[in-house]
C-alpha cells in the first residue's frame, strides 16, 4: 500500500505511544474488568501498536487481544476497546473523490468538517462490523471504547518554517494514515450501544520528555524518507523541502522543542433492556 509502509508504521506507532497514557486515564479500568481488546489491522507493515501498547499497560488479568470481535461466549466483557486509528489504515480508503470517506468537508471524529486532506471517515463497514461485534460481546451495561488518532491537529513549538506545507502534502500524500472523520458517537450507536460521553485526548512530548526523542526522530525520517512522494504536490518546490527539513532538523536540537496532537475517546454502553424479558403489559423505557 505504502512506498515506505514500514517507516510510515513506525511513525504511527509513535504517535499511538504518545496516547496510551492519557487513553488510560479516561478508560479507569477497575482490576475485575474483563477487557476485549481489539487489535483490527491484519497487515504486519502497519501492525496496531495502539492496542498493543495498551494491552501491556492495563491490568494484566482478564485481558484478550484479539483480530476478531468474538473470541469468547456472548455477554461476556465489561469492556470492549477498539482503537479505530490503525484499523482504518487500507488502501481502499485513499480515495478522495466526492461522496467517498475521504471527501473533503466530510465531518471529522468530533463532527466537524474536515479540510481538504483531513483524515477519512469510519465508513469502512470492516471497521463498524467490528465495533458492532465487539458491543455484542459486553455483558449488559458493558462499555464500549473507540480511540482515534488526529493526524491534522499536530503542531509544533516553537513554529518551524515551512512544515506547516509540508504535514499538509503529507496529509494530502497516500501516505497518510486515513483516520475515522465520521462521528465517533455516530459509530457507537450504529454499533447498538448508547453513547455516554466523549473528549478529547491530548497528546505531546517536549525536550527531555520520554518518547520525544524518539517521536521526532520518526517525524523527520518519515520526510526524509518520502521527499519523491510529497513532492509531487504542485505547492511543494524542492528547495521549499529542503529549507523545511533543515529547520526541522534544528527544531528538534533546540532546548524548548514541543509537538502536540490529539486523540479522541468515545465511549458507550450496551442498552440493559436486551437482556430483560417483560411479564405481559409491562412496560420498559429505553436505558
């Protein structure tokens, strides 16, 4: 799929590092829990590093990784979490023709329009199949968890010359990732839980942070290593690149370099009444 799949995996899978912690502390996992965690992309390249670096950071009992939603007997979780970001990675969702995922001003995970070049939709039915499975797993009351990653809200501090046209030919490149831009809650209730709450996951690294060495050490490999690819968009100019990737360079030796992006965190519950049966003329309302 990718020119370079395997540089633009180990990126990706730096910046899924970066959003473990702040997905755990949304997540609060009690001990007990019994946790399905779904690890969805099947391509070694662009292998989930998200649900992997999760499943060795929650409690080490009752959990299950997983390619498929149905690992064990129905009704049988407290929680299924499904990071959406890496299963969304396929080639059949590059396209960026109107009326597809990728189209621009589709909505984005938090329901707003997408600029041209944003992340795609999760409209790829593997990935709602697998969300919808996974709520078919949790006990009643159970929750469900979508984790996203936001490739276009990366910055940089202090603001480095030009990489602002460079992440936005990379966004624009197949290189690029292509995230869920459909709603997120959308998703959930498709899958048939009720959406309960959502937020924002921030996500960054500083000099002499863990991770930030090794984080923008992969940014500058994954433009060091695509020059062909990002310059085949008609607003990027050879010595344009060359001066972005010397600032880059320098930005990253500087004592006050910062990056920051986010994730989003949606999370629902399996509807109780599926598992009630009512006596005649009973009534029950939706919960």
């Amino acid at each position: 799929m990718f020119r370079n799949g395997l540089g633009v995996a180990e990126t990706y899978s730096c910046f899924a590092a970066g959003m473990v912690a702040p997905a755990l502390r949304e997540l609060r996992v009690q001990r007990r829990e019994r946790v399905l965690l779904l690890d969805a992309q099947d391509s070694a390249p662009a292998s989930n590093k998200l649900a992997q670096a999760l499943a060795g950071a929650l409690p080490r009992q009752e959990i299950h990784l997983s390619r498929q939603a149905n690992p064990g007997a129905v009704g049988n979780f407290d929680l299924a979490l499904f990071p959406v970001t890496a299963g969304s990675i396929n080639a059949s969702n590059s396209s960026g023709a109107p009326g597809s995922p990728n189209a621009p001003g589709a909505p984005n995970a938090l329901g707003a329009p997408d600029a041209p070049g944003a992340p795609a939709a999760l409209g790829a039915p593997a990935a709602l199949d697998l969300a919808t499975e996974a709520a078919e797993n949790l006990k009643p009351g159970g929750r469900l968890v979508l984790l996203a990653l936001d490739f276009a809200s990366l910055r940089l501090w202090p603001q480095v010359e030009g990489f602002a046209d460079l992440w936005q030919a990379f966004l624009l490149s197949s290189l690029c990732p292509r995230e869920p831009s459909g709603p997120l809650e959308q998703t959930l209730r498709e899958a048939g839980t009720r959406p309960r709450r959502s937020s924002e996951l921030f996500c960054g690294r500083c000099t002499g942070q863990d991770g930030f060495t090794e984080l923008s050490a992969e940014l500058l490999s994954l433009f060091e290593t695509s020059r062909d690819e990002l310059l085949a968009a008609p607003e990027l100019s050879s010595s344009q690149f060359d001066r972005s990737l010397i600032a880059l360079r320098n930005w990253r030796n500087g004592p006050d370099a910062s990056i920051w992006y986010r994730g989003v965190y949606a999370e629902g519950r399996r509807r109780m009444q599926e598992y009630i049966t009512l006596l005649p003329g009973a009534a029950l309302s939706s919960c």
